[in-house]
C-alpha cells in the first residue's frame, strides 16, 4: 500500500525524555559567518538573557573559520548543552566536536540563524524561545548520525553529517548556492536559485557505489545517503520517509538524466516522489561506500567537505538533542 502523502510531510518521529537538568552550564558555539555573515547579535544577546534568567551559566564562543566549530564544542563537552547558534552546517560541527570526545554526552541544541536551518526545524527548535524553554526544561531525544570516512587533502578523516550525506550534483548546487545566493534570496528560496544555477554546468559523474544491495558502476546525478527527511531549507523532500531516530537511513542512486530532465524533476523533488521515477533506485540500509575517477567532492549537510573514496555508515542514538515534548507532531 503507498503510503499516506501526508506522512510525506510528518516530521521524524523522535521519542522524548525529559530530564531534571543537574548541569546549568550552557555553551553556545556561535558562527559568525552564517547566513551570508548577517548581524545576529540582538538575537543572541536576547537568548543569553532568557538562559541566564533561567539559572543557566551561559558560555559564549565564535567560531574562526570553517571546521572550527568542531573544536570550540570539543573544548565545552564539560558543559551539560551545547547550543550551536549558527545553520545545518554549525549544528554538524558542534555534533562532531561532541563525537570526538570519548564518554561526552552533553545535550546539543540549533538556534537557527542560517540559512536552511533544516535541523532546527525537524527538531522543532525553529523559535528562540522555543529552544530557551527546551534547554531550561530539559526535554532531550536520541538522534542518529552519519559517520562519514573521506579524504581531506590527501589524508583519511572522519566526519560526521546529521542530515544527508551525498556525492554528484549536490556538489554543483552547493558550489551555486554562494553567500550572496542566500543573501539575496534567503532562506527559502536560495537553494532552489542554486538548483537551477547548478544545472548549466552539470554533467552526470561515473560513480562506483556500493551499498547493502551489491555494487554498480555507472553515470549517476547523485547517490545520496539521507538520515532526514528533507533539506534546502525544507523545500527540498530528498528522503520523504525517513526517520532521524530509527536506525536506518534512506539511500538514493539517480542514473544519468539530462538536465532539462533534471529541471523536470525539481518539483517531485519539492513533493517528495521523486523517489518513484524509474531512474531512482531507492531504499533503506545503514551504509554506504562511493569512489570515482577523478575523486567527486562530499556534501555534509549542505557543506563540501572532503573527496571520494569515502565510506558512510549509520550510529543510531549517537547523540542527544535538546528536544521539547509534543514537537514531534
């Protein structure tokens, strides 16, 4: 039976817990770069006043530069949440800076000022004060995460994505979508600008990927190895059923279209069912490996980090979320 077309729209399922929070120390990692470098300091300030009225001690670090986020919430694993103030891409950071740590376990929460902000969203922390009320409430989920194995200038590294992992034209839309794409267009309507910017300069790549159904070897826009249901700032329904929390991710392997195939295919992409095209091959598994010739940039979470080979598998209940109870529906 297809399934219900409004389920196509649920939010993950994530069960909440909610715990009497014994450590107030809350660290915000805050990229100042997000969203194009706009000014956030009202919101943040605003923020810190609500955790602090609250009982909260309230650490406050900016990120250098790409990557750092990482190491700035390596630095702050003592604190009992760690709030990444930023988009997807700072939210990704902060949860690789909490895996790098041996036994850390602190909740991580998203203030959203970036662009997609597509984890805040699925998490229903898309407010401030939303997410004040879940950090002094003490509302926590378990969240899966996709280790990611590449190549970073010639050595192997480990990363981590929250969202998707992908390989292929991923890397043309988010070459397109630039700081003054998501400037000019904001958040709901720069990644589809770069969708469409992307298209002029694509060509489907050989990619050789190898998942839990065996092996291929040929063109393919994109393989793709998603743990939420959508990304681009929520128009984008790239893994329809997928659930954050349940163990598995959703895999898609799309074969060579032309591009104005491609453009036909950004509305099924926005609903959803591109999924069903005869050209998609799409499923359920837990990994999944890619290489080419020449090496392919990776997308985490609608950042290009890393070149092929890379190797992908799912940790279920890596981490935990800062969550509020009843956002999950």
């Amino acid at each position: 039976m297809p399934p219900d077309p409004a389920s196509l729209h649920a939010p993950p399922v994530l069960r909440f817990d909610r715990v009497v929070p014994t450590n107030r120390i809350v660290a915000i990692v805050s990229n100042p770069a997000a969203r194009g470098g706009g000014d956030h300091s009202a919101r943040l300030a605003a923020f810190v006043g609500r955790l602090r009225a609250g009982g909260c001690e309230v650490r406050r670090v900016a990120t250098r530069g790409p990557g750092d986020g990482a190491a700035r919430a390596a630095e702050n694993v003592d604190a009992g949440t760690i709030v990444a103030a930023g988009g997807d891409g700072t939210f990704r950071e902060v949860v690789e800076g909490v895996l790098s740590v041996p036994g850390a376990r602190p909740r991580i929460g998203v203030l959203a000022v970036g662009t997609g902000n597509d984890a805040a969203s699925l998490l229903g922390l898309g407010s401030d004060d939303t997410l004040a009320a879940a950090v002094l409430g003490g509302g926590e989920r378990a969240l899966d995460v996709i280790e990611v194995c590449l190549r970073e200038n010639g050595v192997e590294r480990v990363r981590h994505a929250v969202l998707f992992v992908a390989v292929g034209f991923s890397g043309d839309l988010l070459r397109a979508t630039t700081p003054r794409v998501k400037r000019w267009f904001g958040a709901r309507l720069s990644y589809p600008v770069g969708f469409f910017l992307a298209l002029a300069g694509h060509r489907a790549v050989r990619l050789r990927v190898r998942t839990g159904r065996g092996a291929i070897d040929e063109p393919l826009v994109v393989a793709l190895m998603a743990n939420a249901p959508r990304a681009g700032g929520g128009m984008m329904r790239i893994a329809p059923r997928a659930d954050m929390a349940d163990g598995l991710a959703e895999v898609s392997l799309i074969r060579g279209l032309g591009r104005l195939q491609i453009a036909g295919q950004f509305l099924r992409l926005v609903r959803g069912t591109h999924v069903d095209h005869p050209k998609v091959e799409h499923f359920t598994d837990v990994a999944m490996e890619v290489a080419s010739d020449p090496a392919q940039r990776v997308a985490l979470d609608g950042d290009l980090v890393g070149e092929t080979p890379m190797r992908a598998r799912l940790l279920k209940a890596a981490v935990r979320v800062v969550a509020v109870q009843g956002a999950e529906r």
